[in-house]
C-alpha cells in the first residue's frame, strides 16, 4: 500500500526551509499575486484550472483533475470548495479560503483531493474528507467561526477514506477536535496522521482528537496511524479512542503531548522539540 511506503519516508522537504509548521506567513496566496475579481464559480470542464482569482462565493468541482491555486476564496455558503461525489484528482493549493463565520455547518474545502498549503479559517469546519484517498499538507487550519450551536472541527475524516495522509499541517482548532476520524458514513482503511501541530486556538478544545469506531456499526477502521505529531492537550485530554466492532485501534506512536498551549511558530522547522525547551519563562 502507498501508505506502508509513505510511513518510510521521513523528509519534509515541501515545507519552505526554516519556515516551522504552517502559519499565516507561509501559507495561503503568495506574496505578490495579482488577483482577478470573481463571483461564484462551477467546474465541468475536465482538467481547468483557476488561478489568481479573487472568488467573492462558492467553487463547486463537477469534473476531474481540477486545481485551485494561488487564488482567494471568500464565501458565505456551506463550502468554500466542494469536490462533489464521483470526482476526482482535485487540488487546491496556496490558497486563502474564508468563510467570514458566516454559516453554520460549513467546511472550507469538502471532498477528496490534495489539499496543500492553504490558510483556511472562518468556518465550522476546515476540511471535510469524502470518500477515496487524499493529501493534506502543509495547510493552515484556524479561526473557526460559525453561528448556532457549531459542532466544531479542524479536519474530519467520517468514512469512506483509503490511503489518506494528513501531513505537516497546523491545526488550532476549537469545539470539539483538531482532527475527528469515525466510521459514520462507511469503513476506513489507512490513514496516517503525521507531523502535524495539533492544539487549539486560545478557546475551549475537548479532546485534541478523535478516533471512534463505534459510530457506523460494523464498518471498520483500520490502519490508523497517528505518529509524530506536536499535540496540546485539549480540555479533556490528547486522545478519544473507541475500538471498531473487530477491535481495530489506532496506532499511536513518536508524538510530543505537552499542556502547554505553545504556539507554532516557537517550533522551529517543525521539530519535536521538549515541551520543557518552550515553557513560558
């Protein structure tokens, strides 16, 4: 499977040197792009590409092999990107993508796809993983917003996932979890969390992250692994782990778990540095 190789990989070179774990300063549209203005936009056409645009709504992705770069995204709606069912190959890259706290329930980008060094905030939830496998790197997840009574969540991954990696991301997330993985919507086979900052944005987090499996009966979740990552305890704890009904557990191993709520940019080049090295003096 791509994720055995993936797990023997250790580089991360795709982050820019020096940079540490994603923020503002290094995610999102570069430095200089000239923007184009645009209202909301639906893709058919196989192979297109958006780039350089200033999107005042939605994108709705109805074709294959569709990327979204170096763009903005400002959107009211449930989405600020939705790869819809059925499609694939998408990615959307070096993107701001905003969802203004405008509605609840929102995702800024839903859907499978590669995902790479986006700076998503302002909605309920910053990536809804569907089914297939997919790519999550290098984003930028924080800011959630959403009016109601929001069920809040960095990344989620609620079925249907096969060889996904979420990879070298910062999440600050608030609510309910950074990362929530169940077996809501159907089994869950490979899934690799890695190197990734897991922690919260100065609100209220229950348990930094999720991995349930008793949520969608007899569907399975298995070869989770969770390895790597600098992780802040949220209110109630690291974890949240339930077996599946065959008793699959994640395999956690390699992750730094400190109480101390420090922020990533005090992480240089995204190292696992002790918890003791960053305490506030």
């Amino acid at each position: 499977m791509q994720i055995e190789e993936d797990l023997r990989l250790s580089d991360t070179s795709d982050r820019p040197e020096g940079s540490g774990f994603p923020t503002a300063a290094n995610t999102g549209v570069p430095s200089g792009t000239t923007l184009t203005p645009s209202g909301d936009i639906m893709v058919t056409k196989a192979g297109t590409v958006l780039s350089g645009l200033d999107i005042k709504g939605m994108v709705v992705i109805r074709a294959d092999n569709v990327t979204i770069q170096n763009s903005k995204i400002s959107s009211d709606g449930y989405s600020g990107v939705k790869v819809e069912r059925g499609f694939k190959g998408a990615s959307v890259i070096n993107s701001d993508i905003d969802g203004m706290g405008s509605t609840a329930g929102s995702y800024g980008i839903m859907g499978n796809g590669t995902f790479v060094g986006n700076d998503i905030r302002g909605f309920e939830n910053g990536i809804n993983l569907t089914g297939g496998s997919s790519t999550v790197r290098g984003n930028y997840i924080h800011g959630l917003q959403a009016p109601g009574s929001p069920h809040y969540d960095g990344i989620q991954s609620m079925g249907g996932q096969s060889d996904t990696l979420i990879e070298g991301n910062t999440i600050r997330a608030r609510g309910t979890s950074a990362i929530f993985i169940d077996n809501m919507f159907g089994p869950v086979n490979g899934v690799t969390v890695r190197n990734n900052y897991l922690g919260d944005d100065g609100q209220f987090l229950g348990y930094t992250m999720y991995v349930l499996g008793d949520r969608g009966g007899h569907y399975p979740v298995m070869n989770v692994i969770i390895r790597d990552n600098y992780i802040i305890k949220g209110k109630y704890g690291f974890y949240s782990i339930r077996p599946d009904y065959y008793g699959h557990l994640p395999t956690i191993v390699g992750n730094t778990e400190v109480l101390y709520k420090v922020p990533p940019e005090r992480i240089p080049g995204g190292a696992m540095v002790p918890a003791a090295d960053l305490m506030p003096q």
